[in-house]
C-alpha cells in the first residue's frame, strides 16, 4: 500500500495558502527582500533559512503584519492581506523571546487571545484546557512566566499561538534558546502538533539542521533573495549553488573546468598533470565552462590503497582527524594543497582505527555521489 | 491616526498654554510699564486700539533700567557665583557618599538608597528650616562649640552666604549622589583591577578610570544641581542676610514688596535667557545619555 | 564582600549623618518643653496638641492635601501620555518644542514658572485659588511623571505588544491588557513623585494661589520667617513621619517581591 506523498506544490491544481507575489521591502537605503515570489501550501512546515540579515524574519513579519511591502503583493488565501492590521489576520506568531505577558498566570496567557474574540466563557475554558493537554503543561496552569523553566515557557507561546487555531502559524526561531538535547526533542513535537493540528507553520531558523528535521520545504535565503526552495532531500543532494551546497550540511568543493565527454558525462579538470575527475550531471555544462563538484564527506570513501574501479580516486595525507564518537572526518590533503573531507563511522574503536595522522590514504568517490554546479 | 493625534495633541496643548504662553507675556510685561493699576502694569492689550497702538507702547526700558542699577547686575554674579560653589562642594560631599555607597556590600545597598532618597521626599521647606534652629547664635551649632571649648563667643553663621551654602548643599545633596551613584554602579569593576594589574596605585586608578568612567553621573548631578540653584529663593530667604544677592530673592522681592511687575518680569527674562545655555546643554546631555543607554 | 576602606566608611558616616542630624534635631525639639528651640526644657507633647487645634494650619493642611492629590492625578495622566508620544510617536511636526518643553520645567527655577503662571492667569481673567494652583503644579509635575515613565517605556519589551496586538487586541487594548499593568510601577512612582512635589512646593504655590487658598508651605514658610516655632518642629516632625513611613514601606514592599521573585525563578529551572 503506497502512502499518499504530501507534495502540493507539485500539484498543477493546488492553490497555495500564501502568495508572495514580487515582493520587496526597503528600510530606506537598505533592500531586505528583493523582488520575492513564493508560495506556500496548506497544511506545509515551510522552513525560512538563511544567514542573518538575509530577510528571513522580515518575510515573517510582513505575514504577521508588523511591516508592509514596499512593493508588490502578499496574498493569504487568495486575499490581498496588506490592507489588514495584525489583530485582524488569522494569523499567529511565536515570539523568539517568547513575550509571554508577565503579570498573567499561565491560563490567562492562553487565554488572552480567545478572550479578544468574545467567545462564550465556557469555550474558552474547554479551549485552554485543550491547549494546555496539547503541550502537557496542565499542572501549571495557574503559575506565573517567571515560575516556570526555559522549555515550559516555549510551550506555553506555543499553546497560545495555536489557542486561536490560526491558518498559519509563524514561528521565529522557537527553539533557540533551549538545549540541544530539549531542543532535538521539541522539534518531534513540533511536527507532531502541526500534524495533529493540520496547521500550516512557517519556521524561521538559522539553524539547518532544525529546518532539514522539521520542514516539508526549505527556502534558503541570501541577501533578501531565495536561492533554493525544495523538499529537506533534494536541498542537500541536489544543491543548485555552491551557497546551499556549502550552508547545509558540510561539503568539498572543487572547482575545475567541465569538458563533456558523454550524455550527462563529463570529464573536469582540477589539476595540471592530474586524472580529470569522472562526474555525471543533469545540469549541462559547455566545454571549458567552469564549474564547481560538491561532494558531501560521507559519499567520499577513504582507504589505505588505491581502490581497484572507482570513478574517481586522488591521494592525499591525513591532515586531521576529527573524533565525534559515532563518526570520524579525516581532513585529507591533497597534493594542490586542497583539503577535502572525508566521513565514516566509527565501525571499529579508536585503538584499531585504520588510519592515522600523517597516513597517506586514497580518497575515492562514484561518478553520481556530487552534484556538479555552475556556480 | 486620529487617535495619535489627540494623544499628541492634549499634553502638547497642555503645555503650550501653561509653560510656552506664560513665557510670552512674562516677555511682553517686561516690555512694560509699571502702572497703579490691577493688574500694575501699562499698556494692556485692548483690543479695540489694535495690536499696532500696543505695540508702539512696549519698550526696552525696563531692561536699560536692569543694566542701570546696580543691584541687579550683581546679583546676577552673586547668584552665578554661589551656584558655581555650591555645585562644586555638593560634588565633593556626594561623590565619596556615591562612591562609599557603590563599594559597600551587597545586601546594604537598597538600605543606603533608602536613606539617600528619605531626605528627597522629605519637605524641602522643612530640611532648610532645621537648619535655622542650628546655625542661629543661640543654636545648637554654636552651643557644642561653645560648649567643647572650640571658640568663645558665637559664630554668626545664619544669615549669611555660609548658611545659604550648607543649605544648598544639604537640600540638593541627593540630586547629586544619585546620578553618580547610577554611573558608578554601571563601572565595569574590572576596568579598575586591569588599571592596578598594569600598575595604578589605587588613588592613581580612581583618578585616571573611575573618575572619567562617571563623568556622565558628574555631569548631570551638576546640572541638577546649579541650574535650579541659579533661581533659588527659599534657601537663601531663610538662611540667608540681607547682603546675600541672589536673583530669586531679587524676581520675588520686585514682584511682592516693590509691586512692579515689569521689572520682575524683565529680572525673569534675563535670568531665563542666562539659564538657555545651560538648560540646552543638560537636554542634549540626557539626551545623548538616553541614546546610549537603547 | 566588604570592600570599604575607611575612607569610604568616613565619607558615608558623616554624609548621612549630615542628612539626618537637622533632621532628627527637628524631631527632638518638637517634644521641648520650652518654647525656646534652641534650650531644652523637659519634655512634652503640648505643640503637637497646640498644633492639632491651630484652624488656619489644619485648614491649610486640607487645601494642600486637595490639590496634590487632583494634581498629581491629572499630572500623572497627561505625563504618561507624554511619555508615551515621546518614545514610540515617531517623527512628528514640532517634536523638538514638545521635547524642549517636557524638559526644560524639570530644571527651570521656579520663581520664573510662578511668575509666569500667575501673569497668564491675569491676563486671561482667570480668578485665583485653588484651581489655579491646580493647574500649575500638573502643569511642572507632569514632566517629573513624563521623565519616569519614559525611561520604564523605553526599556519595555515591545515584542509583548506586538504578541498582544497579533493575538488580536486593538492599539488601544494592547496598552490598557498589557503595557499598563507592566509599567504600572513606573506609572506609581511618577504619581507619588508628583504628589510629593505638589505638597511640597512654595514658590509656584504663592504665586497662583489666591487669597481664599493658603497652602500649608505657604503657611510655614510666613511662620518661619519671623523665626523658629516649636509648633512648626512638631509639624515637621508629624510630615517626616509619614514620609518615613511610606518610604520604608515602599523600600520593604520592593525588597520582599525581589526576594520573592528570585526564588520562583530559581525554583522554575530546577523543576
């Protein structure tokens, strides 16, 4: 039984939930988005990544309401939304700081938003209740912000934000502040409560192991512009820049010039008086065009003697290694004076590990393991 | 939109008839003569002769009158001096207070705040009048130093500057310490144990980082203080001689004893006209201080 | 960790006890038998009975007390909203006057506000008394109330408006749920710094007071000139009283919520 795959944007039919239609915003001489289009579907965890400065959270705000496009149109169900104040959007945000109000309990936190909306007193009793089972935080229910810990208060500006079961949620940066090991374990229950919610999220993060986790899509950002916008997958194993290439994940880039040899086959040259490298690419490149391999460190393997029929094998020495338990990546230098690395699992202890500082080792890799780029 | 404007607009208004408005007619009453009449002054502004009719009436007399006699010019050098030397001897009693309060421990810091903030809400009336029954001839200041051997006969302190001095201090002392207390408490601690590890006597590294660190708390404790000393009146009407010049005493002995009001209100003008300068320095310090502080 | 030297020690010993001798001398006196305040002749409580029973003071005492705490009120209010336009209004036409003007009182002698005051209310026929007092002690106050408020407001973390406001409160909603009860601290201390003014101020008062308005510092202050009064040590004494109290009050009411919240704090991140 195949499982349905969730891709609307794939979908031909499917009408996206928001509409970033040639959208730039300026803060005087500054251009923080620079003529964006974007959609982005129902039901989506849509991650906004990138550096910072790269407009992400501008993007997030103008959705919030906080800001206005300079130019072009932003459109939440079809709806032109820019002629409407942010207590008016169905829209919610989770603060990065939180802005949990001080001076109300945790209830009441929840609460304020549904009490803006003139529910029925009842409503929101059972709605809160909900909320706080939601993110299993019923005990503290009648504590104040300050009484509770860094992860119980994430949860409450999350339980709030989604109080008013928003069509979209935006959330900035919301595990920041919390531990890796806390913060490994919300992101679970993030993509959970988005599942179980059916809520759209947009996640803002610079951190790219977070948006490769929770998000459906990712759309790297730079300089207000979107580079790359693809499903966790193809944006680390098939980059369309060296930027995506080298700000998700850890990758080598060698640079050479393409001379095709074959369908989608191409020889490139990175050394004077060295074996071109053997790649297969479905972007096409002219003859002499110059190009860029990216090749991830666990695709590249490493042994003592030149491996018998790989696609490509260089020599180099072991310049580094670094030990993180699970894995090791050997910095491997090759004659030009190249660094590339090279990962595996630590299938044995350190004391029997194969190679060593100084060792001289063969790196090898397939014709399909890197993604040949442009630039 | 509308709603910003009328939050801008009744505490702007407010201000414009009650503090811009008075300046004016202070300036145009200046310009003035002095009249028997309620209220005595000549011309008034009637609207029927028309601006022009009270226009041609105003003159500078008054202020030619200021420049004329000889009283006035010097209590303006009066009260410039003694503000001057009361600012500088409130610094040197509130800065070691400040100084004292930052270097002690922890837990009694909100205590000494307490009692450095106690005399500021306390009467200001009141403090100045404790210290009349002190300094007098038959007070309690002469009593112990008559009574310890220190001198024979009594000091005569009340009534004159010396009193106006140790008034000043006492009542603005607070204005002082807290600013440079605020500064002080701000210092980096370790700014002053780098200057000894690179070799500052303790005295060297107070004067050479601690003291320029707090210029800013120096700063506006001196304005707090010499500005409204510049128009003091009540301490130098209680404490002070009938040689003590100072120009509050001055505006409010022209306005109520002499009843002439031009002349109060040209002494008013020039005194403001004084005070710009230092007022305009004090907003653009907090104002740079503010800016720094976001 | 005590690191006072002795001259701090000094310097602090002798810089309070310069605050608070005149201050307890004052308190002495007023239980000095004899009417002399410099003699001390046994002790009694007859002024603070002779005191109680003075009509013009206690009425004096009543018209003080009216107009501070009218002024302070409306000060308090027009300040806030002062305040509020000064740090989030933005660029608006004649900010720098309006700047200049929240200021410049703070620091302006007050023989020239009473002056002019008194002036704009003759010349706009205005009757004195105790309206006109009033009007200028909110008119100095509110900028002592604006000074206070601003600097809360400027600290206030505005991201706690914006989740108000996108969880759906109008402008207006999001100051009255939210920021109020947050600065509402600030918004206090500038009323009992206005309050504390308004009681306190002689100048301004005897400009704009009228004849049927007598202030108490107005009364005081006539008594005193003609020399020292144990009637006055014993008013003095009743008013440090109060300002002891409530100060103290004030510094073990902070001191406590401190502690207080400190330990919930810490008690949160252990749970």
């Amino acid at each position: 039984m195949t499982i349905p795959v969730f891709e609307p944007w794939n979908d031909p039919e499917a009408k996206p939930l928001i509409q970033f239609q040639n959208v730039t915003k300026r803060f005087g001489e500054f251009t923080a988005i620079d003529d964006l289009t974007l959609g982005i579907y129902e039901r989506e965890f849509f991650a906004l990544l990138g550096p910072s400065g790269c407009g992400k959270t501008t993007m997030m705000r103008m959705l919030a309401g906080f800001e206005t496009p300079t130019d072009g149109k932003i459109y939440l169900s079809g709806q032109d939304i820019a002629p409407v104040p942010p207590n008016k959007r169905l829209v919610n945000m989770m603060f990065q700081s939180y802005a949990l109000f001080p001076h109300l309990s945790i209830w009441d936190n929840i609460a304020f938003g549904l009490k803006r909306e003139n529910k029925p007193k009842h409503d929101i009793e059972e709605r809160v209740q909900e909320m706080l089972r939601l993110t299993r935080l019923e005990k503290f229910a009648r504590r104040k912000p300050h009484q509770i810990s860094g992860g119980q208060r994430q949860r409450v500006a999350l339980a709030r934000s989604l109080a008013k079961a928003p069509k979209l949620l935006l959330l900035d940066e919301p595990l920041g502040a919390l531990d890796k090991k806390l913060r490994q374990d919300t992101q679970f229950e993030l993509m959970d409560i988005q599942e179980k919610t059916g809520t759209t999220f947009v996640i803002v993060t610079h951190d790219q192991e977070e948006a490769m986790t929770v998000a459906s899509r990712v759309a790297v950002m730079d300089n207000g512009k979107l580079v790359q916008v693809a499903t966790p997958d193809r944006i680390y194993e098939n980059p369309n820049s060296v930027y995506v290439a080298d700000f998700i994940g850890d990758v080598n880039i060698i640079e050479g010039t393409a001379k095709p040899t074959g369908p989608d086959q191409y020889d490139i040259a990175w050394k004077e008086g060295a074996e071109p490298l053997n790649v297969k690419s479905q972007n096409s490149f002219s003859d002499g065009q110059t190009c860029h391999l990216a090749i991830r460190p666990e695709k590249v393997t490493i042994s003592a003697d030149k491996p018998a029929d790989a696609d490509n094998a260089v020599q180099g020495r072991v310049l580094d290694i670094a030990y993180l338990g699970n894995i090791s990546t050997y910095h491997v230098e090759l004659p030009t004076g190249a660094v590339i690395k090279a990962q595996t699992a630590n299938t044995r202890r350190i004391a029997r590990r194969a190679f060593n500082w100084e060792d001289p080792v063969w790196l090898s890799w397939t014709a399909t393991a890197g993604v040949l780029l442009a630039e | 939109m509308m709603r910003r404007f009328v939050l801008i607009a009744i505490p702007y208004l407010w201000l414009l008839a009650l503090f811009l408005v008075p300046f004016a007619i202070v300036f145009k009453i200046a310009l003035s003569d002095a009249a028997i009449a309620r209220p005595p002054y000549f011309p008034q502004f009637d609207w029927v002769e028309g601006i022009g009719a009270f226009l041609a009436e105003l003159d500078f007399e008054n202020f030619v009158w200021l420049t004329e006699d000889d009283l006035y010019w010097k209590a303006y050098l009066s009260s410039l001096r003694i503000a001057v030397i009361s600012t500088f001897l409130t610094l040197l009693v509130g800065y070691p207070m400040a100084y004292g309060m930052v270097r002690a421990p922890e837990e009694w810091r909100p205590t000494l705040m307490m009692l450095v903030i106690l005399p500021f809400w306390t009467s200001f009336l009141i403090r100045v009048y404790a210290w009349m029954g002190i300094l007098s001839n038959e007070g309690l200041l002469n009593q112990f130093l008559i009574w310890t051997g220190l001198i024979d006969s009594p000091l005569t302190i009340l009534n004159t500057n010396t009193a106006v001095y140790i008034g000043i201090v006492y009542t603005y002392l607070p204005f002082m310490i807290l600013p440079i207390y605020s500064a002080l408490e701000r210092l980096d601690g370790s700014l002053i144990e780098a200057a000894e590890d690179l070799g500052c006597s303790r005295l060297q590294a107070f004067w050479l980082v601690t003291i320029p660190l707090s210029r800013a708390g120096i700063i506006a404790g001196c304005f707090l203080v010499f500005i409204p000393t510049l128009g003091e009146f009540v301490i130098p009407s209680l404490l002070g001689g009938s040689d003590t010049l100072m120009i509050g005493k001055v505006l409010w002995e022209e306005f109520f004893s002499n009843r002439d009001w031009p002349v109060a209100s040209a002494v008013a003008v020039v005194l403001l006209l004084l005070l710009i300068v230092p007022i305009v320095l004090f907003q653009r310090n907090q104002q740079k201080q503010q800016e720094a502080e976001q | 960790m005590n690191r006072l030297s002795w001259f701090n020690t000094v310097s602090l010993t002798l810089g309070f006890a310069f605050l608070y001798i005149p201050m307890v001398i004052l308190i002495i006196f007023s239980f000095n038998e004899s009417k002399l305040v410099t003699v001390w002749g046994g002790f009694s409580a007859k002024w603070y009975g002779e005191l109680l029973q003075n009509e013009s003071f206690l009425q004096a005492a009543w018209v003080t007390l009216k107009v501070a705490v009218l002024s302070s009120t409306l000060a308090t209010v027009l300040g806030t909203m002062a305040a509020y336009v000064l740090v989030r209004g933005g660029r608006f036409l004649g900010r720098t006057l309006f700047s200049g003007m929240i200021y410049a009182p703070l620091v302006m002698p007050e023989v020239i506000t009473g002056l002019s005051l008194l002036l704009l209310f003759i010349g706009i026929g205005l009757d004195r008394g105790v309206m006109t007092i009033v009007l200028a002690h909110t008119t100095f106050a509110m900028c002592y109330v604006s000074v206070v408020v601003s600097s809360r407001l400027i600290t206030f973390d505005r991201s706690l408006e914006e989740a108000a406001l996108d969880l759906g409160c109008s402008q207006a909603e999001a100051f009255r749920l939210v920021t109020l009860p947050i600065i509402a601290p600030a918004v206090i201390s500038g009323w009992l710094l206005a309050f504390t003014l308004s009681l306190d101020d002689l100048v301004i008062a005897s400009f704009t007071a009228g004849p049927s308005a007598t202030t108490l510092p107005i009364k005081i202050f006539s008594a005193v000139r003609l020399g020292v009064s144990p009637e006055i040590n014993a008013l003095s004494t009743i008013m440090i009283g109060i300002v002891t109290v409530g100060v103290v009050t004030a510094s073990l009411v902070t001191k406590r919520q401190m502690v207080r919240q400190r330990r919930d704090e810490q008690n949160a991140e252990r749970s």
